[in-house]
C-alpha cells in the first residue's frame, strides 16, 4: 500500500485521512499535502463533524486538533472512545504542555505532535498508522 520515495510516502488514494481543525488555512495545507502523499483527505471543522463524518464513511487515521468550537478535541477524543472506535488519532496541537501530552494519551489518542512539527513527521506518522508498519528512519514519529 505504501512505497517510499525519497523519504517520502506514497499511499494508494483509496486511503482516507480526517483532518479536524477549525484553521481554514492549516486544513488547506494538510489537504494538499495528504494529496501530494496520496492519501484522500476528508475536512472537518470540530469534532462533531467529524463524528457525522464516521457515519458516513470510514476513515483510516484522524488528525486532531484540541481547541475548536462545538466540539473540542477532548469532547471528541471521549467520543470515539464512548463507541470504542479503532481509528488511530493523532492529536495536532500549539499547547507544547506535558500535561496536555498526558492528558489526551490517556484520553486514548495514538500520538501527539506539536503543529510546527507536523510536516515534516507526516509521512511517519502515515506508515505508522496507516500500514502499521514502524518507520525505517532511527527516528521515532
């Protein structure tokens, strides 16, 4: 499903990735660079979209952010736990906190990065949660 190029992750475009944030501009850039990966990306404003969204079709990975109007990253992390949803989540935040760190871990998210990071460890985080398969950089994602 995925072949690396130049360190860079191409997925077949049957794949399907949520981006959850209320940014219009940060939602526009991951959309085009999930595309430039080859994923499909699907666009949500908050956390009850994207919880309308998983009724209509699945996904293979949400992007997260925490802070949204409606609901929240925290309100949508209990969410999918309450119907004890698989989907990896990746939580995509500003708040470089460790308490935050924790906290949404133990809510039940996957991973969680720091939004200036989250480019450059996109094609990472895709094969790690995606195929399941561990980077072959020595990095971690």
């Amino acid at each position: 499903m995925f072949r690396v190029v130049e360190d860079r992750t191409t997925l077949n475009r049957t794949v399907s990735v949520a981006v959850v944030d209320d940014d219009p501009r940060l939602r526009t850039l991951l959309e085009e660079e999930l595309k430039d990966l080859g994923v499909d990306p699907v666009l949500c404003d908050n956390g009850a979209e994207l919880m309308a969204l998983l009724q209509q079709r699945p996904v293979a990975l949400i992007l997260l952010d925490l802070m949204m109007p409606v609901m929240d990253g925290f309100a949508c992390l209990d969410a999918l736990r309450e119907q004890r949803s698989s989907i990896p989540v990746v939580v995509v935040t500003a708040h470089g906190d460790s308490s935050y760190r924790q906290r949404v871990l133990d809510a039940g998210a996957s991973d969680y990065v720091l939004k200036p990071q989250l480019f450059e460890r996109l094609p990472r985080l895709l094969t790690r949660y995606v195929t399941g398969e561990q980077p072959r950089s020595s990095g971690s994602a």
